[in-house]
C-alpha cells in the first residue's frame, strides 16, 4: 500500500494522536499545520493536499474551500463536530469518522461517571488519601443511589445502546429520546427531551454535537429532571446550557452530576469546577490506549481504503454520497 500510497499528501491539522500522525508519516507525505487556518499553506502546497485528517482542530469551510484538489477528510473519533461535513458533501469530499471501536469504552466511562456523581468516590477516595478515614471515622454516607432509579438516554445510537444494556444489568428501567425511534428497540421513548426528564430521575446525554442539540438541556429540562435528579454528559458539551447547569447544581433543582465533556473544551466554566455535587473528568470516555488505538488505524485505514479502493469504510452520513474521483 505504501509504495500507492506514499506520493499523496496529506494534511495533519492541529493537535493528532501519535498513533494517528506515525502511520500519517510513513503511508503519505504528511504535512502538518497547527490550526485549521488557510493562511498556514501557500498555495502551492494547499493544492497538493488530497487527504486531510484531524483529532480536534476545527476544520471550517474556508480550509476545504483553500484546497482544491482535496477527496478526503478523517475524523480521529465518532464525533465529527469540528468538521463542517455538509460543506464537505456539498464539495464533494468525502469524510470518514471512526464509530464501533470506541463504543463499549465509551459506554464503561458513562457508567464510571455515573456512579462517582451517585456515590461520591472521587471524593471517598480524597477523604481516605488525606488521612481522614483514620482521624474522622468512615466517609459520610452519600444521600444518593443507584437503588430505584430510571434512566433516560438522550441519544439512543451506537453508545447510547451500550449504556443502556448496561444500566439493566444495573437493574435500571430505561427509556430514551431521540428524533425518531429506534426500531427494534424495545425501551420506552419519549418524543421530548423534556419528557423523557419528566419520565426519569437520571439522565445520560450521548446525543452528537450538532445545531439541532446544541444548548438542549436547558434549565427547563433540568427542572423536569426533577431535585433527585442526576445528569450526566458523555456526549458534547455543546449539548447542554452550562450555566444553567451550574445554577441547577447550586440551588438543588438537581442532585448531581457527571460530566465528560463541557462547552469550551479543555477550559471548564468556574461555576462547574465550584460545585461540589459535579464529579468533573476530562474527557476520557474513550480514553485507553486500546481504544484510541482503534480509533486511529480506523482513522488512517480510512485514508488508504480511499485512495486504494476508491472507498470510504466508515463515511459519515452528510458525505455517504460523495464517489471516488476518477484517475
Ligand atoms: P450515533 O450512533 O450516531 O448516535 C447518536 C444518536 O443521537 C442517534 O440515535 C440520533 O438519533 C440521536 N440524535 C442526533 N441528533 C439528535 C437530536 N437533535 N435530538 C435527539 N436525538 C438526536 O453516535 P454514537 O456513536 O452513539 O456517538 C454519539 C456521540 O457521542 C458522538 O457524536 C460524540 O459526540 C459522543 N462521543 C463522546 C465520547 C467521549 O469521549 N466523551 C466518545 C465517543 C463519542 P436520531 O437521528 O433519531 O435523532
Ligand atoms: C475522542 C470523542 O476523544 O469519538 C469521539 O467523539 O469524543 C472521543 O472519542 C475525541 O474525538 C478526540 O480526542
């Protein structure tokens, strides 16, 4: 493959996995830039990219639109917010995401998190390193449980399904919200979001980062949650009005909650970092070294299927239309 491979450059943007980058370098000519800015190519080099991959960094329609012979577009995880994809299609470039190999990781972290903001370990565990245990007797008992709880998935796909295999080998009921049922599906659903918060007391976001989500769990929502409620975020925090998560933290509106992912990543808003009741991890729902290392062959297997075989393996749906370039 390399020796196919090996003349096409391919543009890494920003911060990439190492795995992601090593196989970049010695499949393709790989050029990397900082940022998802136009300015850092000439336009010489801008018009020998015909293949781009990013972790992070967003990638605007002004940098698809600054590379004039580009196919192909791989995205380092299932969430491909930072990639204007409909632009993409819209071109005619192809972008690949990287879904399944993270799904059961992701789905053992919501559990994880779940259960710290349920049962205070992270703050257990602090009480016992700093010697509390032996001088101020056991940790106090935590006012919530898992015991007689429902949940609600905000994003029944690929993961959201993981989750919630696992929270009725918890012994949860489950019920979920999407735009549309799954079929096949036999959990209870909930054509809003606000009434699958009514219907529950725990709530699990695995929903995309897209415009139609963006800010979803707003204070109304929270309130429907109701003052036993427990909310966690797997998904992207874009989903979700972080201040009013943070006053709905403060004033008991809600119990607690689990976060993964927050709005201006990797900065967490002051308020959430200040609540007491909000078990804070970053962003580390697919984050071993199993997992990631998946990812990133998908990733790059994505790049050289293309440009071997004149296919995608895992194209995303706003480009699942786009065909090969001839020649
Ligand atoms: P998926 O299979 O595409 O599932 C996404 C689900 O969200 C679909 O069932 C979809 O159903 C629903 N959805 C989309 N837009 C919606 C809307 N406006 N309202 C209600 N439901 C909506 O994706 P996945 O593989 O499960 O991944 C889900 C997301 O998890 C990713 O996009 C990513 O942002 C996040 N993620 C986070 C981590 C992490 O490390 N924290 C890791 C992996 C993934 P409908 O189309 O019927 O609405
Ligand atoms: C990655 C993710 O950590 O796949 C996703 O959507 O959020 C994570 O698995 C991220 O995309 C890159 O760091």
């Amino acid at each position: 493959m390399t020796e196919q491979t090996k003349p096409i450059t391919v543009l890494a943007v920003g911060a990439i996995n190492e795995h992601v980058l090593k196989r970049l370098k010695s499949e393709f000519a790989c050029v990397e830039i900082p940022a998802g800015n136009p300015s850092l190519l000439t336009p010489e080099s801008a018009g020998q990219v015909r293949g781009l991959s990013t972790m992070t960094t967003q990638v605007p329609a002004a940098l698809i639109d600054a590379l004039p012979n580009l196919e192909v577009i791989a995205n380092f995880g299932v969430g491909y917010d930072a990639v204007d994809a409909r632009h993409a299609g819209a071109k005619g470039v192809m972008v690949t995401n990287t879904p399944d190999v993270l799904t059961e990781e992701v789905a053992d972290t919501a559990i994880g998190i779940l259960i710290n903001a349920v049962r205070q370990l992270p703050a257990a565990e602090n009480y016992l390193r700093a010697g509390r245990w032996a001088k101020e007797g056991p940790f106090p008992l935590t006012p919530l449980t898992l015991r007689g709880r429902k949940a609600g998935i905000f994003g029944m796909g690929r993961i959201g399904l993981a989750i919630a295999r696992r929270l009725e080998a918890f012994g949860l009921p489950v019920a979920y919200h999407n735009r549309n049922p799954v079929a096949g599906v036999g959990y209870e659903y909930h054509e809003t979001l606000t009434g699958l918060a009514e219907a529950v007391d725990t709530l699990i976001s695995v929903a995309p980062g897209t415009a139609s989500t963006a800010k979803a769990v707003n204070a109304e929502v929270l309130r429907a949650l109701g003052s036993n409620g427990v909310f966690v975020n797997i998904g992207r925090g874009s989903t979700v009005d972080e201040a009013a998560l943070a006053a709905a933290l403060a004033n008991g509106t809600i119990a607690a909650a689990g976060l993964d992912v927050f709005a201006d990543e990797p900065r967490v808003s002051q308020a959430l970092l200040d609540a007491p009741n909000a078990s804070l991890v970053p962003h580390v729902g697919s984050a071993s070294v199993h997992t990631r290392l998946a990812m990133a062959d998908l990733c790059v297997d994505n790049l050289v299927s293309w440009f071997t075989r004149h296919r995608a393996i895992t194209p995303v749906p706003e480009t699942a239309h786009v065909a090969a370039r001839k020649g």
